[in-house]
C-alpha cells in the first residue's frame, strides 16, 4: 500500500514538474515575444524623430515588463516557523560510571575493549547526565527489532505533540513529512508509524531517509525546500532522530566502539511552511541551503562504514582516513557556500591565496579563510567530539563564544547525530541572543561522506525560550 501510494505521489510530483518547467519555458517564450516588438516601436520611433514623450512612454513601459517579470519569477519565501527537541526522560540517564559498570559485565567485551571505552568517555566532553533508551540498560542490551520500536515511539511522539502545541498547527494540516532515521528502517515504516498515530490525511507526501549520519537534518531541511518550491500552500514536518537499540555494536573492534561511548539519544521535529500567513508567526527565513556529496572518492566512501566485523557482528566503523576526508569535504562545500552569501571581495582574496600557492609565490601565507563571521551571527557545527568542534572552529576562524553551542550541546546531550543541529539552536534561543535580522548557519557532516549547509535568518524577535525543553532545567549552568 505505501510503495503504491509513494508511487502515484511521485508521478503527481513528476507531473508538477513538468508542468512548472512548460510554464517558465513558455513564460520566457512570452517575454522574448514582447520585447521584439518593443524593440522594434522604439527603434521607429527614433527614425521617425518623435516626441521625447514617446521615449518616455516606451521607457516606462519596458521597466513595468521587468518589474512583472521580477514579481512572477521570484519564488516565494520559505519560512521556518518553529521547532521541537526531546528532552528525555531523567530514568534514561546514563553517567559514565554506570555505562562502564554496565558494560564490565557484559560477557561480549574483553578487559582491553572495556578500557579503550573508559579511555574514549574520558575524552568524549560528555557530561555525567546524557541518556540512553532504556532497552541498552538491560544486562545484556535488549536489541531486538520490537525494543526499536518502542524507542521510536519514545522519541517520536513527545516531540511531534510539542510542535503541534507550539504551532497550533493540526496534523491534518500537514502536506509533506520527511522522516530521517539512519540504521533503523521498519516496515511499516516511521512516517507511515506517524501517520497512523495522528491520522494525517490519505494523499500527504511522505518520505523516509536512511543511511544519510549526522548530517541528515539539514539535507532534509534542503530537501523540504525544494518540495516547497514545487508544492505550493504547504505545510512540511521534517522530524530528525536515530534509533540506537538497532545500532548497540556487541564486538571488540576498537574502530566500531566509538558509536556506542558517544552516541545518545536525541529528536527533533521542525515545521516549515511557504503559506502567506506562515509569516506572522514563523521565527526563520530559509536563506540559503547546500549539499556536497563526495562518494565519488574510494577514500571517503569507506571512511565511514556500517558492515560486520569478523565475527559477523554489526557496527559502524571509523577509519582513520575520516579526519582527512572531513577536511576536504568541509573544504570544498565551505568554498561554495562563500561564494554564495560573502562579498566578493572575499572570493576574489580566496582566488589570489590560490594561485599564490599553486606558483609557491615566497610571500604566500597559505589559503585565504573567508571570513565568515562578517555575514552570520551565530554557528551551529557539527557535535561529533570535542576535537571535531575545535578543529572546524579554528578552520572557519571561530572563537570559543561561536563555537559554545555546539560544545555545550555535545556536554549536555553528547553526540545526538543528526538532531544536534537542533539543540545548538534551542541553546541558543534559550540564551537569548538570536536577534531579529541575525543569521544563523547549521552545518552538518555524514556519511558518505556528505557536507549539508542551512542558512537561516531570524525575522522576529525571540523570547521565553529558556523556560522551554530541552534546556529549562540547566541553562543557568551554561556555559561551564
């Protein structure tokens, strides 16, 4: 029933657009036919030596044509209008003693992989308050596809209930709903979960993303906004989480280990809207978003993997060349994304440190790092590690004050794959230093490797959000 109806949405969405790429071609066709002619009048009326007035009827009327053609072609905003995290519940925390205890006792790992995991924790930045579901408390962890499901409703639900309240949005009302979840794909699947639980109506568009990391949030934020450049009069919900009861890794491969000392649980739903009225009360206008993808590259495509050890346990495996291959991938998509919202001056500098390194010039000082901090206020990164943060704060020249939300987070709530973006943004609104007319870049990295970039911009003042989850509990005590 789902692959039919997924079907038949995709042929009405082929349909559509065909039909918007007939209707520019022919609007172009219209515009040339128009301005031929004109040309042509105006061309007669200089040889025939008429009155400057004529002139200035055909100059006016030329400048109404490009005012009409502006008007019609410019698309319509795409407003984000709110969002919600999970703030799970206090019986799911998990400090590092208890894990490691938990974990001693666990017959699968050896006295070295219980050290090597101590060792990761210590270095983690993850405070002693992130949480775990429930079925990964149990000795040994329940895995099986039915505690899944119960962790999806966990993480689904609360927050989907919080948005709806947020927005004063029925489900009912909504057009389009993207779900991403990396390692965990049920049949039926989430979003069809979704729409049974709120009875959304029979033709809504739904999609389901898997295999996409941590950079997942903002590749369906970017797929939301090429939807509802299609879609017109919609509302969409793209919802962000990972199911970690599927991905526990029961082996002793150090490279595979990583997931389960830094991964905790996390969702976020968000609302996103391109109606008229979405506008009196949406706090972002989606300015700008980018993908990069590089699984061309061997290097990168291996470098972070899902596959089976050699006892044919699964996990996901961190090979030493992702820290390389994050640095290119991050290099080229930041070189695009500047090309697109810095002056030019910037551009013309990074071309300069280019051709300054290509010929080894002796005053070369390496590449030109543009400045981004010029054009956006506020930075949400990507919460792999400590490390991770550090490295590409000092790559886009960024001090601890830009870089905190993404620190605080990663403390807080340690690493929630693809919905951390969410929660370094809720930091913030919860702080209070999102002003009306600030802009606000999310940058996310996955597997693929893949580099996503969402660049919003806040247009309405934004207040209260400290008393709002995740953050009312322990704001106070940030940052530390």
């Amino acid at each position: 029933m789902e692959a039919t109806s997924k079907s038949i949405f995709s042929e009405c969405s082929n349909f559509t657009l065909l039909s918007n790429l007939l209707f520019a071609k022919f609007s172009s066709f219209i515009w040339l036919s128009t301005m031929t002619p004109i040309t042509c009048i105006e061309a007669f009326f200089l040889l025939k030596n008429y009155e400057p007035m004529f002139h200035f009827l055909f100059l006016c009327f030329v400048l109404l044509c490009f005012l009409l053609k502006h008007l019609f072609s410019k698309p319509s905003p795409i407003y984000l209008i709110d969002f919600s995290c999970l703030k799970p519940p206090n019986q799911c925390r998990v400090p590092s003693s208890t894990f490691l205890e938990n974990t001693s006792l666990f017959e699968c790992y050896n006295s070295e992989s219980i050290s090597f995991m101590e060792n990761v924790l210590r270095s983690s930045g993850l405070s002693e308050e992130t949480f775990l579901p429930p079925s990964l408390l149990y000795i040994p962890p329940k895995t099986q596809h039915s505690e899944s499901i119960k962790e999806s409703h966990m993480v689904i639900f609360p927050i989907m209930d919080d948005l709806f309240a947020k927005t004063k949005v029925s489900p009912s009302n909504i057009d389009i709903l993207i779900l991403n979840c990396s390692a965990f794909c049920p049949s039926p699947s989430l979003t069809s979960i979704i729409v049974n639980k709120y009875g959304m109506k029979s033709d809504i568009k739904s999609y389901n993303v898997s295999g996409m990391g941590c950079g997942a949030s903002a590749l369906c934020i970017d797929m939301a906004h090429n939807l509802l450049r299609v879609h017109k009069n919609s509302n969409a919900i793209v919802l962000s989480t990972e199911i970690l009861s599927s991905g526990w890794y029961s082996g002793n491969e150090k490279s595979k280990m990583y997931i389960n000392c830094r991964f905790r649980m996390g969702s976020a739903a968000i609302l996103v809207s391109n109606k008229k009225e979405a506008r009196k009360s949406a706090k972002y206008l989606i300015r700008k978003t980018l993908r990069t993808l590089r699984a061309f590259d061997d290097k990168g495509y291996f470098s972070i993997m899902r596959e089976e050890d050699s006892n044919g346990k699964l996990g996901v495996t961190l090979n030493r060349d992702l820290l390389q291959v994050a640095g290119e991938t991050l290099g080229s998509h930041i070189s695009q994304l500047a090309s697109e919202i810095l002056p030019i001056s910037s551009e013309v500098w990074h071309g300069v440190s280019l051709i300054k390194k290509r010929f080894k010039f002796k005053n070369s000082k390496g590449i030109y790092v543009p400045n981004f901090k010029t054009v956006i206020q506020h930075f949400c990164l990507p919460c792999s590690g400590r490390s991770v943060i550090r490295e590409v704060g000092k790559g886009l020249k960024l001090g601890e004050r830009e870089t905190e939300a993404a620190m605080m987070t990663l403390h807080r709530f340690g690493n929630q794959s693809s919905s951390s973006l969410w929660y370094e943004l809720a930091y913030l609104e919860a702080k209070e230093r999102v002003q009306k007319g600030d802009n606000i870049w999310q940058l996310g990295f996955g597997s693929g490797p893949k580099c996503c970039s969402v660049v919003l911009r806040c247009i309405r003042p934004i207040f209260g959000e400290s008393h709002k989850e995740p953050w009312c509990d322990c704001i106070h005590r940030y940052p530390i």
